[in-house]
C-alpha cells in the first residue's frame, strides 16, 4: 500500500469521525410536469361562434345617427346611441368605414357610435383605429369611447399602445381608459405629464383633472398614491370576463416566439397587467416550450407584488433547470416571506447560478428580511471557498438589507475594483446604502463620479469611475462604518 | 465504542477501497475529466487559440461600449442571453439561447460553444486522454450552431437564401478560415467579421460611372454571406457623395446623404427595412447641378446605428470609412 493510499485513508477517517457543522442536503426539488395549457386555455375561452351579422345596414339611418350624434344637442346623442345599438348588419364595419375617412366631425361620430354600440365587434374596430387612426386624435378618441364600453378584452391592446403611442394626448386617454378597466399602469403616465413643465398647458390642465379622478377611481389606501398603490398590488380589480382572460392567454402563446419583438410587445403588456393576469401566467409556467416559461417568470418578475397569484408555481419552477434563474429572480420580486424561504433555501442548497440570483434577490426584502436571511448573507459574505460571484451577490443583498459592516463593506469595494467582474450592479448597491448612510455631500460626490454620459460610454470610462467611486467611499470609510 | 466512531470506521474503510480503485494505475483507465468553470483553464493547453479568442468581438461581447449603449447596460435582458450565453449544449443546438448568470465577463467564451452538459468537451476530435476530454461533435461545424444567437439578429436565414450554402460557404468558410489556408493548421477563433476593415472591404463593392445627365453609382453586397451589414438594428451602413470641388473639407458640412442601410428597432416602426442583401446591387444616379464637375462618394459602416447629431451626420468621426471613390468627367 502506497503512502499516497495511508495518507486518503486517513483523511477519509477524520473526514468521518471529526465534529463537523451539518452540511445542508442538496435540494431536491421535483421537475414540474409539463403540458400545453395554453392551447387548453385558448380552447376554454375561445369566444362563441356567432354567425354573421344578417342583412345590410341602412346606410341613411346610419348617416342620420352619425348627424345626430355629431349635432352636439345631449338628447340626440344619446337616441343616437340607443338607436345605433338597435341597427341590424354588420354596423361596426360600416362605423369603421366612416371613421377612417371623412369630415373630422363624422369621423368623430362614427367612433362615438362604435363606442355606444360597445359589442364587441365595435370594440375590435376601435382598437384597430386605436392602433392606426390617423392622425392622433383619432387614436384619442377611439381609445377614450372604449373607456365607455364594458370590452375588457381590450385591455391588452390599450397596454400595449403605452409602448408604441407617441402622441401625448392620445396617451393620457389609453392611460384613463385602461384606468376605468381596473388597470392603472397608465397612472405613472398621467402623472408625469401633470407635473412636466414641457407638457403643454391644456394638456397639462386635463392630466391634472385625470389625476384627481385616478384617485377616485383607485381609492387607493390613505397615505399611499395611486402608482406606489397599484405597484404593491393593494387595488381592487375587477371581475375579469372571459374574453379578456383570452385575449391574454393569446398574448402568453406569442411568448414562445423565435424573435423577440413579439416576445417583447406581450412580455410589455403581460408585466404592466393586473394581478389576476399573474395567475395565468402562473399556470402558463408549466408549458412544456421553455421560452414561454422563461419568459412568463420574467413577466412576473416584472410584476412584482402584482404577481404574487403566481408565487406556487414560480417554486415549483425552481425545480426546471431551464427556467430556475428566472423563477428565483421573480420569487424575490413577489417580496413575501414564503418566497424568501424558499430563496435561503436554495442558497443553501441550490445549483449555483441560482444561488447567484437567489442571493441577488433576496436584497427586494430590505427591512422585511427575516434574521435567517440576513445570517445566511452574512455567512455567504465571509466565505472565501465560495463562488466569487455569490460573495458579491451576498455582499450586495447585504447594502440593501442596511447590514453593511466594515469588513463588508471593504469586500464590497473591491469587488468595485476587481475588473474580472461586473461592477455594475456592486455600483448601485453601494449606491442605494450610501442613499440611506451618507451625508448628502458623499453622495452628491459619489454620483458626480459617474462615467460621463454620451451616446457610448467606453469600457475604460466606467473602469474609472468605477474605481474613483470606491476610493471616494474608502477614504471615508471611518466616518460611515467607525474605525 | 461509538455510533459516530463506529461509522467513522466504516467510512474509512470505503475510501481505503476507493483511493486503491482510483490509484491502482491499470493501463489505459480514464480519470474523470477535469472541473472547467472558466476559458482561463483552456488557456494552458491552447494557448493560440486562446489568444486568438481573447481578441476577438466574442470575448469582447460582455463589456464592448457599443451593446452597453444599445442594450441600456443590458437593462433590456434579451441581449444577455447571446452576449453572456449558457453553453450551446446545453441549451440546445439551434435553439435560442439563454442567459448564464455567471462568468458574464467572459462574454462568448470557450465554455459556450464547447461545453458538453455530460463532461468532456464538443471538439473536431475525440481524444479520451485529454484533460478536457474533447468528443467529437459534428454540430461544431454547422450554421445552426451560431444560429441560437446569430439568427436573432437573422443573419443564418440570410445566409439561407443566398447562392453560398449552394457553394458549401457557410460561417466557418469565412469565420473561422483555417490558420494557413491548411486544415493541418487548423481554424482560426479570432472570428473576424464587422471588427475588420480588410473583412469589410472585401463584403460591398463600390462603383460608379458617368451617365447621361449625371453619375451613377452601384453598391454591391459582392462578399458578405448575408445582408450587409448584417446584426439588423444594431449596425448601420451610409453611403454619402459631396462635389470633387469639396475633397479635404470638413465631412460634417459637405457631406450629402445617399443611401442607409439598416433594419429598424422594435419601436421604430416608421422606418422600413434597407439592408443590402447578399448578392444585392443597388445603383443611384446623382443628377444635382452640385455634382457636374464630379464626385468623391463615400461608404462608411457603423457599429451603433445613430448619429450624435441626426441633423448633421458625422461619418467621418463616428464611422468606419470602407470604401471612397472620385468619379471625374
């Protein structure tokens, strides 16, 4: 027997009969089972077949509501609105038709009276012209009569506008009538052309008025705006149609898309959804096509609280060696304890490119991190044997957490330094502890080191500033940690 | 004597037969291969390669200043997964691929192509006694391998509808050409492409010649296995003239816009798509007065697609200056 052979058999007997602490079990946590919900949820929601509008519209009645309706007198616009709902044939092409072309007055009627009409065919004709009227106003208008109809199904397409409208005016109806649905993702919108001195002034007056009526409509908790209200998912929402639950599922299918601008148009409108949109894109997480379930976490991590309808599934996700990066990213963005549980779970145990982002997630606790977190953190930090990469992920959690030390914050600075790896996100964690440990003076500094802005900012650029930044925080390392 | 002291015994035991079965040194036995968690560790036994690699815009994917601008700093999360990839392998060859949380300095690394998620690397040979175990993997050679990132931007499909797959060109053939123009030598991993002016050059043509009533000039995609420039959104490529009477003066004021190549970005949806496609020829007649005692014409590519200063395009400053030519009467 070789020395080589004496030497492993002891090591193998200490190994054995040594006090050591418990290692955690690797978890094990099931593959979930896959199947294609969403070609059963497009199926279960598919609308009826209705057959086609019979018979011709009487295109002189229908011009004589549109005269009606444009004459601006309240009693004939309203019979013009209880009338056109009565007209047989296909009234929402014939609408359509005369929206698209014409005297601005008419053009105006036709899409008020696809609005009092409000079935859905007329809904679909005002999205169209919500998506392509010409010029502005007449995406205005259509987005603002569908705020008067009950076609919740539109919501998605009024969403997506918000990524693609460029007309201000046009936005703040998208954003008012998406509001009247139960979605205030607009209300960020409203509000900063409220308050934007560039907006102009009558523009400004209506956002302003909008505003006071988001507050009516939202009925947010005392204290809280409407956009914090809305973000921490404290609103009510509305009961859902089945319509609208497929016209999202057909948005969850285009996630699974080779290219991604289509990815990118339904992730866009999926994240800024209501929270009962989370708890299909929950289910649509067990899809057996891997993008889809990428990219519903990613929505969901986007959601924030909004997606927490989803947080059983995105646990289960963890499970997927595919998609456990995204779902412990989105688990850390739901901010619930029972996602931070299963976090430090894997942070014991896991794989480790999901101990990285379950370390980098936990940090959207902050002060609601539980004492086990924070330990947990710590112990990562101060181990030198780990992944570079997960030191820094803890180190940084940590400047979210407020539990910074001095030893901490020093390996925080040089992994500011270190170019082997990305500083970014090292940057705007020391960034966010010196916002809640520095005087204002260190901070003003701090930010006045950051790499010059331009359309390129060289890699040498941020290597610089990167550096210069942490030089600043250690020459003043005494007076924020004590000596 | 104890439970614990007990097991320990056991435990002992088992690792004495281990170590003997792991040590016994029969000919011909394979230790499992090594651990490689970073293309640092390729770098001893190939160190050519690696060189070639460290230089090229693969190892550069993560940290050059063009995706960081374009990408927001990767804030749109779509760009990590090509420029920070998991292995290829591993996701699948000819699938899209995803993001690595991990290593994202490393940009396009050795791991990501070569990796096999069993052990052992993907390779042009199997050699079991090799630390890194390379197995033969046919897939290596082929366009869907670079499609999982470069077929985001289309470029393999361009590649598919030209004459070159006809003619058994495909990415490697200009790519990754062999080192001496000899297999023997072995292929190269410096992966020239937009990054090299002699690459670009031999891409597009530039012509032109007097017409009735003006000059005409011709842009040619003569080279180029795919549009031109290729990567859609991302690049640009502007062909500018100015009258012979303005050679030498600032660009800023004499140049004259003729012709953009480009593929608009998602939310540009105003613009329509002009890239130059393979084996395309594109001509323009210049008939401006301006133009009467000749012309110099200009063709520049871009690895961002916007100017500083929209209104007063730079080319000179802010492009890459491929091809020029003076047309004289």
């Amino acid at each position: 027997m070789s020395f080589r052979v004496v030497l492993s058999c002891c090591v193998a007997a200490l190994a054995a009969c040594g006090e050591r602490a418990p290692t955690p079990e690797p978890i094990t946590r099931p593959a979930p089972r896959f199947e294609p919900v969403i070609q059963r949820a497009l199926a279960a929601t598919a609308p009826p077949t209705e057959p086609p509008p019979a018979g011709e519209v009487d295109a002189e009645e229908l011009s004589g509501l549109i005269a009606m309706f444009a004459g601006g007198d309240a009693r004939f616009t309203e019979a013009a609105e209880s009338s056109v709902a009565e007209l047989s044939g296909d009234v929402a092409a014939a609408l359509f038709a005369l929206a698209s072309d014409g005297a601005d007055e008419e053009r105006a009627a036709a899409i008020g009276l696809l609005g009092a009409r409000g079935d859905a065919a007329a809904a679909a004709r005002l999205v169209d012209l919500l998506r392509d009227g010409e010029p502005a106003w007449i995406r205005a208008h259509a987005a603002w009569r569908l705020g008067e109809t009950d076609a919740d199904q539109t919501v998605p397409a009024l969403l997506l506008r918000l990524k693609y409208e460029r007309d201000h005016e046009a936005v703040l109806w998208i954003a008012d009538t998406l509001a009247r649905f139960g979605n205030f993702a607009g209300a960020a919108v409203i509000e900063r052309l409220a308050v934007d001195p560039a907006t102009p002034a009558a523009l400004q007056r209506s956002a302003r008025a909008k505003q006071l009526e988001l507050g009516e409509l939202a009925q947010p908790p005392d204290g809280l705006g409407v956009v914090a209200a809305w973000e921490r998912a404290l609103l009510d929402v509305p009961e859902r149609s089945r319509a609208f639950e497929h016209a999202v599922w057909s948005w969850i299918a285009r996630l699974e898309e080779y290219q991604l601008r289509g990815v990118d148009d339904a992730r866009f409108l999926l994240e800024r959804s209501d929270p009962s949109v989370a708890k299909l894109l929950g289910q649509a997480l067990l899809e057996p096509d891997r993008y889809v379930r990428v990219h519903a976490a990613q929505c969901l991590a986007r959601m924030g609280p909004r997606g927490r309808a989803a947080e059983a599934q995105l646990v289960a996700l963890l499970g997927d060696p595919l998609a456990a990066h995204e779902a412990a990213a989105a688990l850390g963005r739901l901010d619930t304890a029972t996602a931070e549980a299963e976090l430090r779970r894997e942070l014991q145990a896991g794989g480790v490119e999901v101990q990285v982002t379950a370390a980098r997630a936990l940090r959207w606790r902050l002060e609601r991190a539980a004492p086990e977190t924070r330990e947990l953190l710590v112990e990562l930090a101060a181990d030198a044997t780990s992944l570079p990469e997960l030191r820094q992920a803890a180190l940084e959690s940590l400047a979210y957490l407020g539990e910074l030390d001095r030893e901490h914050l020093t390996a925080l600075l040089d992994f500011a330094e270190d170019e082997r790896f990305e500083a970014d996100t090292t940057i705007r964690a020391l960034r966010f502890w010196l916002g809640e440990h520095a005087p204002e003076t260190l901070i003003a500094e701090f930010d006045a080191l950051a790499p010059e802005g331009g359309e390129v900012v060289t890699w040498d650029a941020r290597r610089r500033s990167r550096r210069a930044r942490a030089a600043l925080v250690r020459e003043h390392l005494d007076a924020l940690v004590g000596a | 004597m104890s439970v614990r002291g007990a097991l320990g015994l056991v435990v002992a035991g088992l690792g004495v037969w281990l170590v003997v079965l792991v040590f016994r040194g029969e000919p011909g036995a394979a230790a499992p291969p090594a651990a490689f968690t970073s293309s640092a560790q390729c770098k001893e036994c190939h160190p050519q390669v690696y060189a070639e690699w460290e230089a090229s815009p693969h190892a550069n994917a993560w940290v050059n200043e063009a995706v960081r601008s374009l990408s927001n700093d990767f804030a749109n999360q779509d760009c990590i997964a090509c420029h920070a990839p998991r292995g290829v392998f591993d996701v699948g060859v000819g699938e899209r691929m995803l993001p690595r949380n991990v290593r994202r300095m490393e940009g396009v690394d050795c791991l990501t192509c070569h990796q096999l998620p069993e052990g052992g690397m993907a390779g042009t040979i199997t050699d079991p006694r090799a630390a890194c175990r390379p197995v033969e993997r046919i897939e290596l050679t082929r366009p869907e391998f670079c499609a999982g990132c470069h077929n985001q931007h289309k470029t393999v499909d361009q590649w598919r509808g030209s004459k070159w797959p006809d003619q058994d060109q495909d990415c490697r053939s200009c790519h990754m050409p062999f080192r001496d123009g000899t297999p023997e030598s072995g292929r190269s991993h410096a992966m020239p492409g937009g990054t090299s002016l002699d690459f670009l050059q031999r891409a597009i043509a530039l012509s032109g010649e007097r017409v009735d009533g003006g000059w005409l000039v011709r842009l040619a995609n003569v080279g180029a296995g795919h549009a031109f420039p290729t990567d859609e959104r991302s690049r640009a490529s502007d062909v500018f003239w100015r009258p012979i009477g303005d050679l030498g003066k600032p660009g800023v004021e004499t140049w004259r816009h003729l012709d953009r190549m480009r593929s608009p970005y998602r939310t540009e949806t105003d613009l329509e798509d002009t890239l130059l496609q393979a084996h395309e020829v594109r001509e323009f007649t210049i008939t401006d007065p301006d133009a009467a005692d000749g012309i110099e014409v200009a063709w520049f590519y871009k690895r961002s697609p916007y100017w500083a200063d929209a209104e007063h395009p730079d080319p000179d400053r802010e492009a890459t200056l491929v091809h020029r030519l003076e047309l004289r009467p």
